[in-house]
C-alpha cells in the first residue's frame, strides 16, 4: 500500500511537469511563427526601413523645419482673414471677374480713416493741436507712398478740405463738431499687406503715444480701416487661440502624462508639434498660391496639430513602453510599434482625410479648409511614424529601459 501512494504521488508531481514542458514548446514554437510572419509582412519591412534610416530620417524633418519656417510665418502674414471672392459661376462671380478685368488697379484699393475727438465736450475739435496731429499722420503716410511708389492714391483731411473754400458743411467734421477725420485711399495688393501691416502698426503706434500724454479735457485718436480691421481680427484669433489652448491644454497634458507615466515620454510628445506645424503650414503656403486660403483654416490646423499629436503620441509611445517593460530592446521594440501601432496610426489618419476630403467639391474658401486640415492630419501620420520612433531608437534615454526578463 505504501508503494502504491509512493508511485501515485510521484505521477503526479511528473505529469504537471511535462505538461508545462510541452506548453511551453507549443508558445516558443507559436512564438516563432509569428516572428517568421512579421519579418514576410511588408509593413514590417517598412519598420525595418525606417529604422536603418533612423538618423537620416531625424535630421531631414529638422532641416525640413528649418526650411519651412520663413514660408510659415509668410501664410500666417498672407491667410486670407474672410471669404473675398464669390463662388464661382454666380453672377457676383462674373462681375468681379469683370471688374477685376478691366479696373485692374481698382480692385486692390482699401480706404483707412483716422479720427481726432474731444474727451470732454468742447467748441470744436478743429483746434491747433488737431492740426498739428493730422500733419503728423500726413507726412507718414506721405512718407509711405515715397517707400512705395504710387502706394497712396488720395489724403484727405479736415484742414485741407477747409483751405479749399468749398461750398457747404466741411464733410470730415461731424455734425456736433467734436469729432475730424483724417482718410487716405491706397493700394493694398497681396504682395505689399504685410508692409501695410507694419505701416498700420506704426500709425496705431504714435497714436498710443499721443493718447497717452492727453488729459481729461484732451483730444483722443482711433483709427479703423480695412487693413487695420484685418489686422485687428489676425492678432485677435491668434490670442484667442492661445489663450484656448493655455487654458484647456492642461487636461489632455495631464491624461496622456497619467498614462505614459514618465516625463522624459511626456516631452517626447511634445516635441514633434514644432516639426509639425511648420511643415504643414509652410505646404500650405504653397497650396495658397493656386487656392484660397483663409485664416481660419489655419486656426484649425494648429488645433488639430495639438489633438493628434497627442492622440498619435498615446498610441505610439505607450506601445513602446509595453515593449520595453516585457524586456524587448530598443530595435524589437521600435519596429514593433512602427508595423503594429503604425497601422492605427495610418487607419485613424487615412479616416480622417477622407472625412475632410468631403469639402473639396465645395467652392471656396470651403476647398481651402479640405486642403489645409488633410495637409496637416497627413504631416502629422508621417511625423509620428518616422520621426518620434527614430528619434527614439537615437535617444533610448528618453523612453523607460528595458525589464529583465524572466529565467
């Protein structure tokens, strides 16, 4: 009987053993299969690709940063800040586009006016000082059209207007007298509005300055415009925007730290939105030459450089950290999250191109949008496909070291 319960025990202890010897063949020979299958699958070539040319990859897209700043920085100065144009095939369309024929130097004419007033209420706004402002805002404005030739078509103020005798009420005085204006007509094409920009900025300028040494019972001056209202409404979606991100930016910041759990990752998110966005906005500078492309759109791709950068980020870089923790080095696990997360990344942003790309059948500026947003969606797949992994293989110290593995 004691031998009985010897053998019975000792079966027992035994067959558990060759059982997990077995199971354990069974998961290294699976395990080889799908090693075998990754390296036939062409996406995996790709990866492969992609990280023997890890450091050419690298400083090709900060060259191609470089490069496309001063284009950048020429489409937030050029964007069209409204729709200006008809669409096409209506009958404003068609009268435009006659005008636009045959009064050529017409259609880039924009009318500016400055105003002088009285704080306090007073006999008239008429008065020495006026006088001398206006003469001020002539000479720059003289000074402008002799920078640029033939700028200036016309100046008309109060004081030239009364030296002229002219029959009736002078019209740039109001009706109460406590008001004068100062107007010129110039030509603003799309070649010369960031120099009247800055023109724009040196006459809001000296008019802080004026305005700031004026009492109570002083005079004061605003100017409005065209191109002071364009400008007004850039500079104002510009800290609208930023004041929207600094203020909402906090949230999706603290998610993707909750989950990549490391700084240094956290940081490695970042960094590709300063490849993203002058690259795609400098392709659009380009796009613009042939479309219209308005302010907006612009606007947009700023915040969809900020969404996907960090939604791209979170599948990317916590996949990497998966590697890693499961001892993988930092090559297994680089071309493990270029073919297998690299597809999610690839699916979500071919979706949204496609969704986007509805807009290109509409006129413009709706076209524009449609071009714009696909441009920056496709720049930020690629950016995070071939420039985070690569700068990581580069940089491992920047992602989470590898885990021992198990005996």
């Amino acid at each position: 009987r004691v031998g009985f319960r010897s053998a019975r025990a000792s079966a027992r202890n035994t067959i558990p053993m060759t059982s997990r010897s077995h199971s354990s063949s069974r998961l290294l020979n699976i395990k080889d299969k799908h090693d075998n299958h990754d390296r036939r699958d062409p996406v995996f070539a790709v990866a492969q690709g992609i990280y023997r040319m890890r450091f050419c990859l690298v400083l090709g897209w900060v060259v191609a940063a470089v490069v496309m700043i001063p284009f950048a920085y020429e489409m937030w100065l050029t964007a069209v800040p409204t729709m200006s144009k008809a669409p096409a095939g209506t009958e404003s369309s068609a009268a435009m586009n006659d005008f636009e024929k045959h009064f050529h130097n017409l259609t880039t004419l924009s009318h500016e006016m400055i105003s002088i007033r009285c704080k306090m209420p007073c006999d008239s706004a008429a008065t020495t000082m006026s006088k001398g402002f206006v003469q001020q805002f002539v000479d720059m404005i003289k000074r402008y059209n002799y920078t640029h030739q033939g700028s200036v078509v016309q100046i008309e103020d109060y004081f030239a207007s009364a030296s002229h005798h002219q029959l009736g009420e002078n019209p740039f005085i109001s009706a109460d007298k406590q008001s004068i204006l100062l107007t010129w007509v110039w030509q603003v094409p799309q070649n010369m509005k960031a120099q009247a920009q800055v023109f724009c900025d040196e006459i809001k300028e000296e008019i802080a300055f004026k305005n700031a040494y004026q009492g109570a019972d002083g005079l004061e001056i605003t100017a409005t415009g065209l191109v002071f209202l364009d400008h007004a409404r850039t500079t104002s979606l510009l800290q609208d925007i930023a004041e929207h991100e600094v203020t909402h930016l906090w949230m999706p910041f603290l998610i993707l730290a909750y989950a990549l759990k490391s700084p240094r990752m956290l940081l490695l998110a970042l960094i590709p939105m300063g490849i993203e966005l002058p690259v795609a906005v400098g392709i659009v500078y380009f796009i613009s030459l042939r479309a219209i492309v308005v302010l907006d759109a612009i606007m947009i791709m700023l915040m969809l450089c900020t969404s996907l950068s960090f939604d791209y980020a979170l599948f990317t870089l916590t996949r990497y950290a998966e590697e890693r923790a499961a001892g993988a080095n930092v090559e297994d696990a680089i071309l493990t999250v270029i073919s297998q997360s690299g597809r999610v990344v690839v699916v979500s942003g071919c979706i949204l191109v496609i969704s986007w790309a509805a807009m290109l059948g509409i006129p413009p500026p709706f076209c524009g949008f449609c071009m714009a947003t696909s441009t920056m969606i496709s720049t930020c797949v690629v950016v995070q496909l071939t420039f985070v992994p690569c700068l990581l293989s580069i940089l491992p110290f920047l992602g989470p070291p590898a885990a021992e593995k198990a005996p």
